[in-house]
C-alpha cells in the first residue's frame, strides 16, 4: 500500500500551520514598504504599525517560515512557537496574543498522532526522545484505531498542556500515538533500546525515512487552491468564480457533514 493510500484510509491528511501562503507574502511587502519608507511619506501610525510588524517578522516569525518544510522538526517547533509567542508578549502583548490566537487552532504537530515525529527528529535532545519512547511503551498498541482526523477541531485537548510551564513532548504521547507505527507495520522494538543506538536499527531508519519525506502544506492554503481548481472550469469571469468559491465557502461552514444526503441543507 503507497504512503497516500495509508493516509487516506484513516484520513490521516497531512496538516500544516504557519507557512506557505498564510503570511509570508505580506512579510515581503512589509519589509519592502519598510527598507523604501524614505521614498514615500508615511503618517507615523503607519511607521509606528509597520516598524511593530517587521520586529515580529524578522525577531519570530521568519524563522520559523523558513524552518516550516521539516516535517520531523514540527512538533518541535510547535510548542517551541507557542513559547516564543508567550515571551513576546513583553515586547507586544497585541501581536503576541492574536499569534496564540490562531497558533491555538494549528497545534497540529502536538496531536497525539503526530507528536512522535519528534523520535526522528535530530534537535530533539536523546534525553527527551528517551522520555517519549517510555511514555509510548507504557501504552499498549491498540488492536484498532478509530479513523477520523487527528486532534480535536479547538485542539482543546491539546492546548491544556501548554500552561506557564513548558511541558516536554511525551506529555502529547497517547495510546493514538502508535498509528503512524501500524499504519507502517513497524513493531517499533528499537523504542526499547538507548535513542543513541536508534540509528543501528534498519526498522528506525525506514520509518526516519519515511516521515522525512511528508510533505509539509498550509492546510488552509490548498483548500483555497483546490477551491479554485473545483470551479475554473465553471465560467471564464472571474467575479463569477468569486462569488461561487464564496457560496461554496459559506455552505460548507454550514453544513458540517458534506455527504450528498445533506447537501441540501442550509
């Protein structure tokens, strides 16, 4: 079975949160109304505005665009944002919390589903990998997985965890964890062993390999793009695909099941 056709039987899609096309396009155009701001006036609450944009693009979030495409590195990075977007509150308490505000809703990488990522994953020090693989062992593997996406829609399961302390990976790892291991059918036994030694194991680096290879998407961004793709064919007039890809938008807010015995609901 491809890797697409596991995914795709337990609806297991591939997330994203913070790159591609969600931001990075208006950080460019910030940074270059910033570095000509000497060749056009500006009122001082636009310098005022943009000057707070541009140390949150090139203090925080730059970095992390950049960093974006490391699949093994997401869980990481999502809790090491999160962090970083509290500490920035003392620099800008408004960007800080509307950052916490929508990183909330893309705490993807922190589902239990997903957090194990972090055992490949080289910027993980071996004592915290050591603290996941003894969590992950103290579940047993589930005879069944309930299929469905992974997390819960507020991620509200997830976002407990992260109070004022900063919590270490394993406290994400659930008896859910070990479904990228069976949907790969590794028995995982290396997880017994010292993380040092993970790499001696041909089991560990097939399955290194394989999550290296996810490709990482803003979620968001490809349901636009598919939108898109969904309806070029309908008409040539732009407003026209406009306003459909807006009807489309709002029926599917409203209807949460999307199967045909329900598309007639509003």
């Amino acid at each position: 079975m491809r890797r697409g056709e596991l995914f795709e039987e337990f609806q297991m899609y591939v997330p994203g949160a913070y790159h591609h096309a969600r931001f990075m396009g208006k950080s460019l155009y910030l940074m270059k109304i910033y570095l000509l701001s000497h060749c056009f006036p500006l009122t001082p609450r636009e310098q005022q505005n943009i000057k707070r944009l541009i140390d949150y693009i090139v203090t925080l979030y730059g970095r992390y665009f950049l960093s974006a495409p490391l699949s093994l590195a997401a869980p990481r990075h999502d809790i090491t944002l999160w962090y970083d977007l509290k500490a920035y509150e003392q620099h800008d308490q408004e960007i800080a919390r509307a950052g916490l505000v929508s990183m909330r809703r893309h705490l993807w990488y922190l589902c239990p589903e997903l957090v194990v990522l972090a055992l490949f994953d080289e910027g993980v020090s071996i004592d915290e990998k050591q603290l996941i693989a003894t969590m992950l062992l103290s579940f047993q593997i589930p005879a069944t997985f309930a299929t469905g996406k992974p997390g819960q829609p507020t991620f509200d399961p997830v976002a407990r965890w992260l109070t004022n302390d900063k919590p270490w990976l394993g406290a994400f790892v659930t008896e859910r964890s070990w479904l990228l291991f069976s949907l790969l059918g590794s028995q995982a036994d290396w997880l017994k062993d010292h993380p040092a030694v993970w790499p001696d194991s041909a089991d560990y680096t097939y399955c290194q390999s394989f999550c290296k290879d996810l490709p990482v998407v803003n979620d968001p961004a490809e349901r636009a793009v598919k939108a898109v793709q969904d309806t070029r064919k309908m008409t040539r007039d732009p407003t026209h695909r406009d306003a459909v890809i807006l009807v489309m938008t709002d029926h599917r807010g409203r209807v949460s099941n999307l199967k045909k015995t329900n598309l007639n609901k509003v």
